[in-house]
C-alpha cells in the first residue's frame, strides 16, 4: 500500500511575501512573511490584521531568525537512532495496536499542545474519541486556560470569551487581573498603550502581586496577596449591592443564581475591611478601585494566568464574571470579562475539542445525545462516551503503569508540567513515548522511543484562533527541511495504519478544516455558540486566502461577529447566565517560616521552552538567564547580593538563578521565569519545584504559588565560557546557563567545589585545541584562557573565585570564530576590548541595537519623550517592545536632572 | 681654585661632566679629565644598534675633544699609572704628574676573561668598545659563520647584530637559560623561541673549550659539550670585570672593586669613585640608572648642596634588540613569597609575569610585548597597592584605569 503524500506541503518558492499568523501568544497577530530562495528573510506586521494592524512584538518581529536551530530533527528517531519513516510508522503503530489489544483503549494516550493547528488537533481527537475508544488526550492548555473556559462553561454554558480586543480600547476602565501584559501580550499592551494617550479618561488597573512592566501603564497598581483575588471580587461583588451599584433589571431578565452567589459572600463576610485585610491591601485604594469598577459603565476584566493557574481558578474566574453579571457589565462594547490565552491556539484545540473532559465542537460528555451526534458525525467505529484523563492524572496514570502508550506532540511536558521531575520519571516507565517534535532533544524527547520529526511555523499551513475567537491562517511558505512532516499528516498515516483509512482520507489541510467546520454546524440549531458551518465548503484558494474571521460564522453570521450576548441570550438550558457561587480560598499550601512564596512566568523575549525563541541570540538580549526576583529587604535578610546565584527548593528539586533585587516583588514572595530547561540550563527547570495541586473543576495546575525553601548558592568560583559550536560537548559544573551568540555559545558557571587546576580543568575539555593563551594567578583568585584553532578564536574561558559573577562586556560575544592578533589576545583575555572601545551600553531596543549609553545621551541632549528618542536613534519604532524601558530611561534622566535622587527599579 | 681630577672618559664620566656643569662650578675647581679611548666620551648603549646598521656612528659620540675646550675643561689623553694618595698625585704611563685636590675613578670595566683556549686568533673579539663593534661590523661582512659566547643582554645584541649583517650565529651560553640575570626561565626559554625564529641557533648549558685555527684566523670553537662549530668571528660576552687596580693599587678598601659610600666616597676622603668600577653596600653596577644617580650625587656633593645618600634604584632592563622585547625589573624568579601573575600566549611568543608581595609590584618580566613595562615599572616604584586589579593587570593599561589606581594610592597615604 502506498504511503498518501501531503499534496499542500511547499514545494516551490520565488521570492513573494507570504500572509500569515504568528506563532506565539494568544494574541495572534497577522505577520507578513518575506520569502526568498526557500528562505524567511524578513518578516513584518501585516497592517491590514485586526488583531495587530502592523505593530509586531520582538518575538513575533525576530520570527525569520528562530528558523534555524542546530538541533532541528530532520528524521524519525527509534530508541535515539535515525530511522525512516516506515521503521518509526512499524514500530510505534505495531506497539501502540498491541498495547490497546492487550490492555484497552483507555492505555493509551495522546498530550498535545497549544501549539498545533486546529487541523492537527482536529485530527488527534477524532483519532482517539472516535476510533481508539478513548478520551485520553489532554493538552498544554490544561496548564493554562482550563479554568477560565471551566469558569466560561459554568456562566455561559459555553466556553465563550464575549468580547474583543476592541473592548479593552473603548473601555473606560480596563482591569488587568494578573496579566503581565507588557511582557505577555506586547502587542496588546502596545494598542493600550495608544488608547490610553489619545484618551487619557481611561483608567487603568491592574491587580497583580509583582509591580511587573504592565504597571507602567496603571493609574492603580493593587499590590495584592497572592491567590486572594477571589476574596477580592467577591469583596466587589458585595460592595456593588451593599452601595446598590447592580443592574437589578439585567439580573432578573437575564441571569439566575444571583441570590446564592450573594448569599456565599455574605456568608464568608466580605466587607471592605476585612477583604481590604485578606488581600493585603491599601483599603483607600482598594475602595477607589471598587467604586471606580461600581461607577465606570464600560469596564473590561482582563484575566489571565494570575486567576487560571490556582488550584481554585474556576472560582476565581467566576467571582470576576458575577461581577460583570452583576452589573450587566457584558455583551455591549467595551464591557466584558475578557481572559486572554496565552497559546497561539489554545482556543482552537479547545474548538475541536481537544481536551479530556470535552468531546468535540463544543459538545461535552454530559450528554447522549451529543455523543451519538459526534459518532454519526464521524462514523466513529470506536467511541467513547466518557471523559478521560486530564494532564496531572494522565501522568500520574503513566506513572502507576495505567496509560502504557503516550504520544506528546509540539509541547515539552518533562519540562512545563508540575513536579516536572515526576512527570520524567513517569516517561522513563512507560512502554512507548511517542514524541512530534521540531527539535530532537528536548526534554522530553530525551524519554522517547521515537521522535517524529515535524514541520514548524513557516512550513505548515493551517488555522489558529486567538483570544478574541478569531480563525486566522498560518501559511507555510517555506519546504520542509529534512523528512519533516506536518503533525496532521502524520496522525492521518497512523490512523490509515491503524486501519482507520476510510476515516482519515486527508490530503490537504483544508480537507480537515471542511470537515471541523462542518461538524460545529451538524444539528447545531442554535445551541452551540462555537458554529463556522459557514466555512465548511471553502475551496482550496479560499483556504489558502483566508481572512482572519470571529466565530461564530454560520448561516446568521456569515462575516462572523465581534461580540456575543449581545442579544443577552446564553448557551445554558435556560438560556440565562448562571451566578456561580464561590467561596473564596487560598492556596492549599502555606509557606512555613522561613519559605518563601514562589510565583513562576514568562519573561517579555522568550516562548515556553525556548525551542524556538532560544536560537535567536536577539532574544536573549533582554534576559539571557534565569534569575530569582526578590525583595531588597529579602535579599538583605538572604546574604544576597544583586546577581548572586540563589537556591529554590521544593520537594528535593532545586532552581537556581540570579538573584535580582526588586522593589516592585512583595515581601517573602519571589517570581521565577518559566523557560529554562535542560536543553540551556543545569538547574533551572522551575516547574520541578511547582505542585501538581490542580484546580477541581479544570484540572490547572497551581503555577504561581508554591512555597519554597530559598538560601543563597554557596558558589566558590564563577566561570565564563564563550565556545564555538562545535566545540560544545556540554558543561560539567553543578550550575550552567547557555546563551547562544551570534557565532556559538556562551554558558555561565559556577561550582560549589575548586578544580585542582583551571588550566587542565578546562584543558581536558577540549583537548582538540593546542593554541592557548593563558593568565594564571598564583593565589588561584582568577584565571583565564582562550583557545584558538589556526588563528581563529575558539573557547574563551575565565574563572573567578568568589560568590559573585564574572564581569562581562558585549564585545566579547562577537569574537568568536573570529582571526585574533596578539593585542585581541589579550583583550579576549581581558574580556573587553580596551579603552580604544566605546561602549554604547546595554542593548535596549534590539530591532536597532540601541544600547542604554546612547539612549541616555540622546535624553540628556534634549529627546524627553520616547516620541524624541524615536526621532532621533529609531529605538522603539519597530517592534514597541522596550517602550516601557525607554519610558523608565527618560523618567529616570530627568529625575536625575531635576535633582531627585530616588529611582525606583519597577521592572 | 681647586684641582678637580677624573680618571677615565666613559659614559659615567660624560654624566659626571653634565651634572656638575649645571652648578657654578668653574670659579671653584679646575677640572681635567683623563681618558684612554682618543674619541672622547660616547654612548655605550648604542653600541648594540650600531652593529644592527640601526644608527650611524655619529651619533654615538656624545663630547668630542672640543666639547671640553668648550667648557673649560682640560682633557688628556692617557692611561694613568699610578695614585700617590700622600701627596695627592697621579702618575699617568707617559710620564705626566698630576696633582689633585679630590680625585674621581671612572676608570669602568673590562671585558670578563675566559678560560678559553686560543683566544688570541684573529677574529675573536669583545663587544665592549666602539673600537671592538667597528671591527666586528666590518668582519660580518665578508665571513659566514660567526660564534657569540654569552647569552646575557650584550651576547644577545651582538648576536642579533651579526644576523642582520649576514651572518650565521651560534650563542654558546654557560646557563640553562638566556638572560638569567633579568629573566626566569620560562621567559629565557621563550626568548631562546622567539631568536630561535629569527635564526640564531643557540648551545646552551655549555662554554667554548677552545678555538681550533690551521692559520691565524679562528676557524672552529669547541665546545664543552663536545661540540664542534665552524666559525670565522667569534665575539666574546661574558660579562664585565671592573677596573679596580688603579684604586686598589693605592690602598683603597675594594672588593670586586672600589668600595664607597653613600656618597661616592671612597675609603679615601679625597678619592670618589663612580660607575662599573665602584662597589656600594656589595653591589657593583653594569646598567644605565643607578649610574646617573651616583653621578647626581657626587656632583651635588662637589658643588657643596644639600645631597641625598645612595639606594639602589630599581632598574629596569630591556633588549635592544628590535622585534624582540624584553622588558624586566625586580625580582624575576618566583619564590614562596610571591604572589605571580602570568600571562602566557606561546604562539605569540609573548610571556609577562608580575611578582606581587603584600599587594604591590616587586618584579616584572615581560616577553614579546612590552608595552606596559614603563607603567608597571612606576606602579612597582610607587609601591601601588594593585590587588583591586588583579584580575587584568597583566593585560595591560589598555585594560585598567592607571591614573585612579594612582590617585588611590595617593590618598592611601594620606
């Protein structure tokens, strides 16, 4: 039988721009794509895509320079052999058929990812509901909008998000409710940003327990107690019917549960005072809030991982959404709850149904009916008709031997997941991990018997919908490098091995977005708010013209809509949204004395696990490593000093990083970034520490607080190590971060014990090399060396004992590789080049390399606004990204200038 | 007026000269100046160049014999014989008397003899006078293998010199490494590297036994080690030994050579003693600086002014060798006591190491760059406190602000 073959993979490539979506956050912005000789040279933001017209964050801008990493997979990989395809399909389809034939459906499983395509997704779960018979397949999206679509389900009776982003512009008060906006949705921010000056009536506030970047933006920061948001919107919701501040008529007429909702907050007591107390915060200002949210008609609850990822999200969600219920603050311009995702298709997995406890189209498990519909639908010859396993279970069954077959796809559980150390133990027992993946040595497919080798953003086409329900296209433009496959295709040739064939006929992508977009109509009628039958018949030119869309797109509405209810009308029986009564809580897990409380996210320039992000040295420039952010006066208390290494601990598992001072963190709280993993780091992989204590309804994990033992790292020396590519066979001390550059790498170290002698110490470690030039310090304070191959630099090593890092200066960085004289010798060792160099500072705009020194001259020659800056050195006009860093620049200057000592660092 | 008497017309004499000129010295004394070389005073240091064609023989000669009709100053040219310290006479080889109020020994050094046989061929030469480079120069010409014995500062140049002249070289040195006066040995051995490079071959460890000739000119020298090298220059090196016997002759206290004091004052009052041929606190002296100091001295304690006692200076000792720099002070062999600092680059054939005690420079030696030689030099004379830049002092100044380690320092004293 011959192998079907993907008719829409690129095969031919003149010079043309190509219209597409990015691949990063939720925000979904449109991205047009320069392609020349098979190759994205360029990229800029689409101007005519709602969601960003034009403007790109970094990430999004530097797309063209992350297509090249130097561990992309280019074949099958069997037991970390390269293998065909036929020996990876043998292989894990005869092992996968057994494991169901001896141990059932319900063995088996499938973790997927935000990341894919709906087409991809679509196919996944169609596979596993339909035909192996089980509901086994979760996602990363578990780990990150779970429960404001569980909170969206039990007020809407739909996992609806009501608004847009045009929403958040015409708003009068905007809400951002633990959302770090400015790092995590740039793009956004930026739009905000503009509507704020051209309408300064806005009034923003965000409620966040870090004064992050976003804060920039706030005319209130609340400083609140981490997890207490729920007892803060509850404290709302009573304020708003003790000063009669709610839409009685909206409540009668369009929702039910509100007494009970009431009734709960009483009950648990909610006055000011007390919720002032429970959520650490300034009663005044809390009480400005209140009335500020009580007063303003128009105001938008932004939300995101702040509320979701708790082990009580659900609720959380829900006391924001009974506020807006409360007030009939929904479904009219400029007034929604609005939870925004992080995934560029966590809203598009959901769509199709590609989580446990969901079934597909937006039809759950709680019904026969649906069940039987989805199986007519698919002629499904093997449905299942429960709900399966969620992500935390999932692994925790792999663990105990119940699931015996996994198959993750584009995500990196062993290094995302709660008590990720777990989670690679539970792969290490599992009979058959199964791993898709654009990169063959991620953390995950370190544990796989087999890696398939996927195509990546660029090469693959097909569709994404952001947070404001708009479908819009990625459009591969470029040929697949190697034998990588579109993740649709290879699921589709699995299933045809199966036996499924019949089932799974797909040769486009399109043909799968036909039958999706088909089944979000089939016996619709109305009570499924998730319907785009309109789409269902789209030719292949329309599919690859697509223009960014809203669902619903159906017969009503065939150009899709920018917001529901507007007609007041839910998706529940009774067509009513439904008060959710919720009883606050805190975290499970209090800190003991002496543990602080760790909070974990992103940082503005890198994507989850830096699959991506990690091999453009662009995008290290804002962070290039993990760090610990923490109170002065902890840090006091800690022995630590600014950039010392420190010590989280959780459970055995240890994360190190670099100690930042921060006024904006709260008192025996700290804040971790998410991205380190194996692949850049020794010991940095932070959701080792974090608990797998989940939400009850959603299943989310509690990312942003865990309590943990903090001490400072007992280094004893710190080294610097700049090394070309191939000659990196991996670092041996305790702590290591690599940081790639321009022409190879740098990784920073440090050890908890002395070598013997640097000298040998470095030389066994890369004993190829025979040009060294060498500084020895007898007392063994410091040493340094640099390994050259024909004239060519090669390594650089420096070592100093001590608790503090190496100095280092950004000259140093492009030296590799390079031909270096007997004076470039000395500066290498050295480590900057002289006096001769000037410097032009940290680099802050990195679209025009931009460095701080320049910056601050141009401020103090006269440009007092980034507007000026812009003007005169460009930084800021591209991307946006270092807006706010510019803005703190200009205030910090001129508060110099006008004589005010005091500068605050607030990000 | 007063006879002032000055035996010898070397570089220490021509200081002497110029240091006391800038007092109002001629109502006070007579002066007359003794010499044996007819050219008058001239710079030894240029010898070197001189043989590396790098300058012309004019501009060695420092005071032709006019300069001192110029100045008033009688010169003589002569050998003096004798001292007659009772009645404050000097009996020169041709029979002259002079008489003398205070008498100065300039007499300088001599090349060290060895025990070489056959050193009285032709062709075997010393690298000491600039009646010696002339000949030298002009032999290298028309010859092809040339030997140096000694492999100190002055074997090195004379080495160097012959190369450029055409020559083949052999240095034959007694010890197991060059410079080992100024050096330790791994900057030794790397010079050896970097000369190796510019094609002088090098027999260390060893001594010439003897010169083998058929006829008149040298032919071979052979070595200790058994060696046999053709040659057909051979230019002698070994060192200096001073010129003490006028001194020595008439009683004064010598050891190597004529002991004085902090002054210059020999155990004579009226008999001062300057340069290669004096001996102070055990040391004698072959380099430029501490030489000049005790001409400062002396000249200050004739004119009667306020003097300062001699101490040792720090000197620092460079090749004059273009294309090969060696710069070196102080201490240059590590002991326990010291911290180092070392930079080794050998494909560069540059080396550099600082010898630190309680934080401050006591030693330099520098290999193939020695650009930073004269900074280091004065961080070590200022007794700089450098730990602060530890960590890239050795790179150089390009790399560390001198001038607030300096003003550091000052305020370190206040």
């Amino acid at each position: 039988m011959s192998e079907l073959t993907a008719i829409d993979q690129v095969t031919s490539f003149p010079v043309k721009d190509v219209n597409t979506t990015c691949c990063y956050c939720g925000v979904g912005c449109g991205v047009i794509a320069t392609i020349d000789e098979g190759q994205i040279v360029s990229i800029r933001g689409d101007k005519n895509h709602p969601a960003n017209s034009g403007r790109l964050c970094v990430k999004g801008a530097s797309l063209h320079e992350t297509h090249h990493s130097p561990d992309r997979l280019l074949h099958p990989l069997v037991h970390g052999q390269e293998a065909s395809w036929e020996q990876a399909f043998d292989y894990t389809v005869k092992k996968f058929q057994s494991t169901i034939d001896l141990h059932g459906a319900d063995s088996v499983a499938f973790y997927l990812s935000g990341q894919l395509l709906t087409e991809d997704y679509y196919v996944a779960n169609k596979l596993m509901k339909g035909f192996i018979g089980t509901s086994n397949i979760d996602t990363n999206s578990r780990l990150c909008m779970a429960s404001a679509a569980a909170a969206y389900n039990r007020a809407f009776g739909g996992d609806i998000v009501p608004g847009c982003y045009e929403d958040l512009e015409v708003a009068d008060l905007l809400m951002l409710v633990g959302s770090n906006m400015a790092y995590t949705h740039p793009v956004i921010y930026q739009r905000i940003v503009k509507a704020k000056k051209e309408r300064p009536d806005l009034k923003v506030v965000v409620i966040d327990p870090r004064r992050t970047a976003t804060c920039d933006l706030a005319d209130f920061h609340l400083p609140i107690a981490p997890g207490s948001d729920a007892f803060f919107f509850n404290g709302l919701l009573f304020f708003l019917n003790q000063k009669n501040f709610i839409d009685q008529s909206f409540i009668d007429l369009y929702c039910e549960g509100f007494e009970n909702a009431l009734k709960a907050v009483t009950d648990q007591g909610a006055d000011l005072t007390t919720m002032a107390g429970l959520c650490d915060l300034d009663i005044n200002e809390m009480h400005q809030v209140y009335r500020l949210f009580a007063e303003t008609d128009k105001v938008v609850t932004v939300f995101s991982q702040g509320i979701n990822q708790s082990s009580t999200g659900v609720d959380k969600g829900n006391a924001i959404i009974n506020c807006h219920l409360a007030t009939g603050k929904i479904g009219r311009k400029g007034a929604t709850p609005f939870a925004i995702t992080g995934q560029p298709n966590a809203m598009g997995g959901r769509e199709v149904g590609g989580l446990a406890h969901i079934l597909a189209a937006h039809m759950n498990y709680d019904s026969e009916e649906s069940v039987d519909r989805v199986a007519r639908f698919w002629n499904a010859s093997n449905m299942t008709a429960k709900a399966g396993r969620k992500a935390v279970d999932m692994f925790q069954d792999i663990y105990d031997g119940k699931i015996k077959a996994i198959w993750i796809m584009a995500t990196n559980p062993a290094a995302t997941m709660p008590n990720a150390g777990f989670v690679r133990e539970a792969l290490q027992r599992c009979d058959l991990v199964m791993v898709s993946d654009c990169i063959g040595n991620t953390d995950t497919a370190m544990y796989a018997n087999v890696v398939f080798p996927t195509t990546t953003w660029g090469e693959k086409t097909g569709m994404v919908t952001n947070s404001e329900r708009r479908i819009s296209l990625q459009k591969g433009a470029i040929p697949a490098p190697g034998e990588a496959r579109h993740d649709w295709h290879i699921l589709t040739e699995f299933a045809r091995r199966l036996g499924f064939g019949e089932a799974f006929p797909y040769q486009q992508s399109v043909e799968i977005f036909r039958e999706h977009a088909l089944l979000s109509g089939y016996e619709n009628e109305g009570g499924r708010a998730f319907d785009i039958s309109a789409l269902a018949d789209l030719s292949s030119e329309e599919y690859l013209n697509f223009q960014p869309v809203q669902w619903p797109v159906n017969e009503k509405y065939p150009n899709g809509r920018a917001r529901l209810f507007e007609d007041k009308r839910f998706f529940t029986k009774s067509r009513k949204a439904y008060f959710v009564p919720v009883v606050a809580h805190f975290p499970q897990v209090r800190p003991k004395a002496e543990q602080a409380i760790m909070n974990t996210g992103r940082v503005r320039d890198q994507w989850h696990t830096m699959g991506r992000t990690g091999s453009s040295c662009k995008l290290f420039g804002h962070c290039d490593e993990p760090f610990v952010d923490i109170n002065p006066l902890d840090m006091t208390k800690l022995g630590l000093q600014d950039g010392d290494l420190v010590e989280l601990k959780n459970r055995g598992a240890r994360y190190l990083g670099r100690a930042q001072k921060m006024i904006g963190q709260r008192r025996g709280e700290v804040f971790a970034p998410m991205h380190w993993n194996s692949r850049f780091s020794s010991s940095s992989c932070v959701d080792t520490l974090v608990n797998s204590f989940t939400d009850p309804y959603s299943g989310q994990p509690e990312f942003k607080h865990c309590p943990v033992n903090i001490k400072a790292y007992d280094a004893v020396w710190h080294g610097l190590i700049l090394t070309s590519e191939e000659f990196n066979t991996g670092m041996k001390t305790d702590y290591w971060v690599k940081i790639p550059l321009p022409r190879g790498l740098k990784f920073r170290l440090a050890e908890t014990r002395l070598p013997k002698s640097f000298s040998s110490w470095i030389k066994e470690q890369f004993p190829l090399i025979q040009d060294w030039a060498e500084f020895n310090d007898s007392d063994g304070d410091y040493f340094r060396c640099a390994g050259l191959v024909n004239g060519k630099l090669k390594i650089v090593f420096h070592a100093k004992r001590g608790k503090s890092a190496i100095d280092e200066h950004p000259w140093l960085d492009r030296k590799l590789n390079e031909p270096c004289n007997v004076t470039t010798r000395f500066a290498l060792l050295a480590g900057q080049p002289g006096v001769a160099f000037e410097q032009k500072g940290r680099v802050i705009c990195y679209c025009y390399e931009i460095g701080e020194k320049s910056i601050r001259k141009a401020i103090l020659d006269g440009c007092d606004s980034t507007a000026a800056l812009g003007e005169r050195l460009k930084c800021g006009t591209h991307c946006g990204s270092c807006l706010s860093e510019l803005n703190s620049l200009v205030k910090d200057e001129l508060r110099a200038k006008n004589g005010i000592t005091e500068v605050d660092k607030l990000i | 007026m007063k006879e002032l008497l000055l035996i010898g017309n070397g570089m220490s004499t021509g200081r002497l000269l110029d240091e006391l000129l800038k007092y109002p010295v001629s109502s006070e004394f007579t002066i007359t100046v003794v010499g044996d070389e007819s050219e008058g005073s001239y710079n030894r240091t240029l010898l070197s160049p001189l043989l590396a064609d790098e300058i012309d023989v004019d501009l060695l000669i420092k005071k032709p014999v006019s300069w001192y009709q110029q100045q008033g100053i009688r010169f003589i040219h002569g050998v003096a014989e004798r001292v007659f310290r009772e009645n404050k006479t000097v009996y020169l080889v041709d029979g002259q008397t002079l008489e003398y109020d205070h008498l100065i020994l300039a007499t300088g050094s001599r090349p060290a003899k060895t025990s070489s046989v056959n050193q009285h061929l032709d062709n075997i030469y010393n690298f000491r006078t600039l009646k010696d480079v002339l000949m030298i120069a002009n032999k290298a010409r028309v010859i092809q293998h040339a030997v140096v014995v000694g492999g100190g500062l002055a074997g090195l140049e004379a080495a160097y010199g012959l190369i450029l002249r055409g020559a083949n070289v052999t240095l034959v040195h007694r010890g197991d490494y060059l410079l080992n006066r100024q050096l330790d040995q791994q900057a030794g051995e790397g010079l050896r590297r970097v000369l190796e490079h510019h094609n002088i071959r090098f027999e260390m460890d060893c001594e010439v036994d003897s010169f083998e000739s058929t006829g008149q000119v040298v032919q071979r020298a052979i070595l200790t080690n058994g060696k046999a090298v053709s040659c057909h220059l051979v230019v002698i090196a070994t060192g200096i030994t001073p010129n003490k016997e006028l001194g020595e002759a008439s009683g004064l206290d010598c050891g190597v050579a004529i002991r004085v004091n902090d002054f210059m004052t020999s155990s004579d009052d009226s008999i001062s003693a300057i340069g290669e041929c004096c001996e102070h606190a055990g040391i004698t002296f072959g380099m430029v600086e501490p030489i000049w100091l005790q001409c400062k001295i002396l000249a200050s304690k004739l004119a009667g002014k306020v003097i300062t006692r001699f101490q040792m200076p720090a000197v620092a000792t460079t090749l004059q060798v273009s294309g090969v720099d060696v710069f070196s002070a102080g201490d240059h062999t590590t002991t326990g006591a010291h911290r180092t600092l070392i930079f080794t680059d050998p494909a560069s054939y540059v080396y550099r190491k600082l010898l630190l005690k309680k934080d401050r420079i006591v030693g330099i030696v520098l290999l193939g760059d020695t650009r930073d030689g004269q900074y280091y030099f004065e961080l070590m004379q200022k007794r700089v406190n450098v730990s602060k830049v530890a960590d890239i002092l050795i790179f150089g100044r390009d790399f560390f602000d001198l001038e607030s380690l300096l003003e550091a320092n000052q305020f370190d004293r206040v």
